[in-house]
C-alpha cells in the first residue's frame, strides 16, 4: 500500500470532508497529509504508521476533552408558563407574542442538545440533577412537571382561588397538612449543560453522588462499574 492509497483510505473511514478535514481529525498539518500521498510503498514504514496512530489518539483524546461539556445556561431565573395542564420552563415569546431573541434562542438550544440539567431553589441551592439523552428541553419540563411525593412534601394550607367569602382557619379545610410538591412550586433557577454522549451517565452520576445528602432526586446515581455489576447480577438466574 503506497501512501496515496492510505490516506484516501482514512479520508474515507474518518468520514472526513476534505483533506484539511483530515489533517485536524489525525493531529497533523495538512502539508503532513500532502507529504503522506507522495509515500511510495517502501516509505510506510511500521515507524512511521505507528506515529500517525499515536498523533491521531492524542488529538482524539483533546477534542473529546475540548468537547465533553459545553454549558448552555447556568443559573437562569425560571418564569414558568402554563401551557394546558403542563408547567413549562419559560415562554419564548415577549409581550406581544413575537419571539423573543434570547429566550427562543435558549429553547431552541436545549431543543437540539443532549446532557445533564440542574434546578435550584430560591437560595440557589441545587435540589435536583437529570440527564437528557436525546432533548433537554423537554426532559428538564417533563421533570419540571413530574409528581415526586415520596421526597417533595410540605406542611401547607388549601386556599380556595375562585370568589368566595373568607373565612377563619376554625374552617376544617383551611388546616394545614402535609403536600406533595412538584419541582415547578419550588424551583427558581436551572442550569444546562451539553455533554458527550459517553460521559452523560457517569457525569449526572457524580453530581448526585456528590450532593447526595442536599438533592431530591430518588435515585442515588452510579458510575459505569457499578451499573455493570448490578446488570451481571441480574442476570444470574434463580
């Protein structure tokens, strides 16, 4: 194999665009790739492969490094809209019902990422952590929605909304009792971030692990290992 050969070989495996494409893909200038085509047979040494192929691993490792977590949003003030029977994080539309630059820029964003998520409370304190494999956006509302009365209850009073005369709270239905609250009655902010698909498990994993004594998530996270092992065990048979 001569070096013309090999190169339009990795150009194509690499799904690379063009041969600058390729030269950033393998860590190497593009005159690197020009000098490789005039390779005959004789000059594609084991040496020289081998570091094509250290080159190439180390740029791979810096671009998943560079490209593992990107925030989309952080601490966003939430201003939660009724849409139906659901709660939604914000509206992307300003006063008069156009759209709103920042707003609509931000949900199409997190309409078209994947990663992890996380609410606050009024004091900015973290009180839940989820991930999105496919949409944030819609993963962090049906979160934001999702009924969590094993973890989310306080002691409260039903207050009627529709015209009524006031009354004491001598009125039996005016007494305080235990709740169950959603997210969207206690969450103020939520920050967005977009991460590898590799890393979006191990990732949520550590946030909960590490705050597991201040979120309300029902699930405590784990790391690749461990969900390994559980798996094997489940498999073993009875």
């Amino acid at each position: 194999m001569d070096g013309k050969t090999l190169i339009e070989y990795l150009k194509k495996r690499l799904k690379a665009k063009s041969y600058s494409d390729l030269a950033s893909r393998l860590g190497i200038s593009p005159s690197a790739i020009q000098a490789g085509k005039k390779r005959t047979k004789s000059h594609i040494t084991a040496r020289w492969v081998a570091g094509l192929i250290r080159t190439a691993r180390t740029s791979a490792i810096k671009e998943s490094q560079r490209k593992t977590i990107r925030p989309i949003i952080e601490f966003f003030g939430i201003n939660k809209e009724l849409l139906k029977k659901s709660h939604v994080l914000f509206s992307s539309k300003d006063p008069n019902d156009k759209d709103h630059p920042y707003r609509s820029g931000l949900k199409h964003e997190l309409d078209h990422a994947k990663g992890v998520y996380i609410f606050f409370d009024s004091r900015g304190q973290a009180i839940y952590v989820g991930q999105a494999k496919q949409n944030l956006w819609k993963e962090m509302n049906i979160a934001f929605n999702r009924k969590r009365e094993s973890v989310q209850k306080i002691k409260r009073v039903k207050h009627p909304k529709r015209k009524v005369q006031y009354k004491t709270s001598y009125e039996k239905t005016r007494q305080i009792f235990e709740s169950a609250v959603p997210l969207h009655e206690i969450a103020y902010y939520c920050s967005a971030y977009e991460v590898d698909d590799g890393m979006i498990d191990e990732l949520e994993s550590l946030l909960i692990r590490s705050f597991a004594n201040d979120l309300l998530n029902v699930q405590m996270g784990r790391f690749g290992q461990q969900r390994k092992k559980k798996k094997s065990r489940s498999a073993w048979p009875r």
